[in-house]
C-alpha cells in the first residue's frame, strides 16, 4: 500500500507483487480520501484514519509505504501534512503493518527514471509502469502508487 499523505486529500494506492522479483507490480486499487476544508482539524484526521483502516481491512497489504515530509517554505502545509502523516503512521501500528518512507525524488527515480518529473509526467509513468488502460487523474493517487511501486523496486535489493 502506497500513500501520498495530506489532510485535504490523501492518496492511497494498492499493488500485488509478485514472489519473483523480476515481475512488475500488478494494480490492485486506488482511492482519494478527501476532507472537508472548513471541518476541524480533529474531524478531518479521524476521518483519514477511518479510511485508512476500511481499505486495511479490505485489501490487508503487507506493508506500507508513504511520502516522506519535504520541508518547503510552506510550514504550515508542511505542519497539516506532519500530523496526516502521524495518523497514517498509528493507523499502520495498530493494524501491525510495516511501515517504510521514500522521498518524492526516490520514487520518480523509480517510475519515471527522472527525480524531476512533474506531476502529470508522474501520472502517465505510473500508468505505463502498471500497464494501465485507464488514465489516473488525480495526481494524489498517482503519487501514492510511485510510492508503492517505489517500495517494490527497493524491496528487491
């Protein structure tokens, strides 16, 4: 499981690896959890980790891998985006599920062989990299999937 973490939206994507290494990752799911901006901040967590804990127990991935926080000179994003990430970071404890981090720049490595992809390059790598027929329009989901094909690519070595 992948997830590009936020509290406005939060993406979330689910691939199925293989035992063989040399096989691609197949796409399993994708899914934006999305706030309510004018909701409280406490509402708005608790309903991540609702959604986090129903896709849990739907798909019960292995692992979780999730966006490490880049600090940029929006700290109160990065703030908003820190205690997601808290929650995301619980919400795999208690269900006992491995956690792993990668930056936006590892996973574009990854998927798009350039750590300077911007976002709709990301959106059609992921897409090609998954053999996809769809398009994936939310920039989010597509970030979440890098991250959990990320995982797969470092998981190999």
């Amino acid at each position: 499981m992948g997830i590009d973490p936020g509290t406005a939206t939060t993406g979330c994507g689910l691939v199925r690896t293989n035992a063989k290494k040399n096989s691609r990752p197949i796409l399993i799911s994708y899914e934006k959890i999305v706030t309510e901006a004018g909701e409280e901040m406490t509402k708005r967590l608790l309903k991540l980790e609702q959604c986090l804990t129903r896709l849990i127990k739907i798909h019960k991935p292995d692992v979780m891998a999730v966006e490490r926080l880049f600090f940029n000179t929006n700290a109160k994003t990065a703030m908003s985006v820190g205690q997601a990430r808290g929650v995301i970071m619980v919400t795999a404890a208690r269900n006992k599920i491995p956690f792993f981090e990668y930056t936006a720049l590892q996973s574009k490595l990854v998927v798009s062989g350039y750590g300077r992809s911007d976002k709709k390059q990301m959106r059609v790598a992921v897409q090609e990299f998954l053999c996809m027929a769809e398009e994936i329009k939310s920039d989010d989901c597509a970030d979440a999937l890098a991250m959990a094909i990320c995982h797969w690519e470092k998981s190999k070595k």
